[in-house]
C-alpha cells in the first residue's frame, strides 16, 4: 500500500483488517517546510512489513503504542523504537513493524528537517534514527500530547501550533543552498549541477558541500530523486501517460532508464509501482478512516 507518507509501500497480509490513514495538509506557513501530516492505524493478525521507496523528504514518526521496528538497508538490519525519523534515502528502504500500532507521520522537506532537528542532514541520509535522540526531551511530551488528543483533526492543528516556533528556532540552509534547492524543485531534477553552481555563485565543490550538510545528497542526487518522484505522480495519476511518454516528460533517455531507475529507487518497474498504488487506492475506499 503506498500511503503517501514518506512513499511508503505496505504489504498487508490481511487485507479485511488492513492499515487505514487519514491525511491533512498542514497550515500555508509550514509548507515551505512539512509537505503533509497523516494518522495511521493498523490491526492486523502478523506483523507488518513494507518499503519505502527513495525520496526527496525526511519522514517522522510518532508511535502511539511505544512498540519497537526493524529496519533493514543494504542488509543492515536495525532495531529503533517506533517513534524515530528516517532521513533521505536513495534506495528502497525494507521494515517490519508490530502487527498492531497507532500513530501520526510527518513528513518534512530537507530544508525543514533542517530547521527542525539542526544537525548536519548527511548524518540522516540512508538510516533511521530514534526520535529521541533528535528531539531529546521535546520527544516524549509531543506523543503523548497527540496521543491524548480526541480526535486526528485535533491532532493536526496540535502540529500546526507547535511546529512554527520550533522551526523558526532553527537553522536555515545557506541562500546558494535554498536558491538550488528552489530551483531543482521547480524544474522537477531537470537542471546540471554546473547549470545550479553557476546559478547560485559558487564553485561545484562548494555546493555539494553544503548540500551534504543542509539538505543530505549531492544535488546531482537530489536531481536524479526528484526526476523519480515527479515520473511516479504521473505514473499513478487517474489519467497516467504511458511509461514511455513519462520517461521522455521527465528527462529520461528512454523508456529503458525510466524501467532502470525505478527498480533501483522503489524495487519495482513502473507498471508494479502503478498497479500496487491502484490497490493502495481501492483498499483505502474499502477502509475508510471513521474508524482510525
């Protein structure tokens, strides 16, 4: 099930008590920094396991039920609590979680991840951290917090409140690193890292530096993850293009790379990652989210 937070695929070994989300938008002044809030809820008979595919956003998980998951990069496996955040990654990241759990995601842009947790953004990028250890004793007030809340639309205007002063408290990327960043978001990855260097005043080396400590990846990385991210909306929207029409929009070579580049990033060609999107969207209609 790919559940729009943090690309997240789940493999629902129940499919009639399977995982059920609620999504919101947060407030407009956070959106140059949390790109989407979401309640989940999962009662299921096994554990549940899934992948994230590579992506451009930082995802933080608050968990309910202080339960315990397994991550597993590059078969390095890691035990972190529930609640934890995992960083950038560009490759396809396998878990297993609980079979039962309750919880909220965040999902933050480089540059509010930055601002929010204000340590070099490289030591997140490919891993999965405790919460804790990044929001120290803010942690545990903010689950319970949200825990205690009534309901989900009380809990996403909980965040709206707080997460404003904490990431004003923060650092704020360098203007060459926000001016690239800007400008790779805006053109979809479809621009050089010469093309950005000269752009934004700097020598290459001196961007990619910064990069690594601000946002997590090479810009020629976060270029190649951005190409991927916008190839995938097309390819799971209503109306989606045929796979060849998606590799010549986004800048692919043929459709060949696009088929290439899909199975390195999310573990699938573009016709699976369309089909289990397709069955993401009929399991949610079939769940609802009254009952999260």
């Amino acid at each position: 099930m790919v559940n729009g937070i943090g690309g997240v695929i789940l493999e629902c070994p129940d499919p009639g008590s399977g995982p059920r989300m609620v999504a919101a938008r947060p407030a407009p002044v956070l959106r140059p920094y949390v790109a989407g809030y979401a309640g989940l809820r999962v009662d299921a008979a096994r554990p549940l396991r899934g992948r994230a595919v590579a992506t451009c956003r930082v995802t933080l998980f608050l968990d309910f039920a202080a339960s315990v998951r397994l991550v597993a990069a590059e078969d390095r496996p890691l035990r972190v609590q529930a609640s934890h955040v995992t960083g950038l990654h560009d490759r396809p990241v396998l878990f297993e979680q609980r079979s039962h759990h309750r919880g909220m995601a965040v999902e933050l842009t480089p540059t509010g991840a930055y601002a929010l947790f204000g340590v070099p953004m490289r030591e997140l990028s490919n891993t999965t951290v405790d919460l804790a250890d990044l929001l120290g004793s803010r942690a545990e007030p903010l689950t319970e917090r949200l825990r205690a809340a009534p309901d989900w639309a009380t809990r996403f205007e909980l965040l709206d409140r707080l997460l404003p002063a904490w990431l004003c408290a923060g650092p704020e990327p360098a203007p060459t690193v926000l001016r690239a960043w800007r400008l790779l978001r805006r053109t979809g990855g479809a621009v050089s890292v010469a093309t950005m260097a000269e752009e934004t005043g700097v020598t290459r080396r001196c961007l990619e530096m910064r990069f690594a400590e601000q946002i997590g990846l090479p810009p020629k990385t976060i270029a190649r993850l951005l190409r991927f991210e916008r190839a995938a909306r097309l390819l799971t929207a209503s109306a989606s293009p045929a796979p060849a029409q998606v590799a010549a929009v986004c800048g692919y070579a043929d459709q060949a790379h696009l088929s290439r580049e899909f199975r390195r990033l999310a573990g699938r060609t573009p016709t699976g990652l369309r089909a289990e999107h397709a069955a993401a969207i009929t399991l949610r209609r079939s769940h609802g989210a009254s009952d999260l």
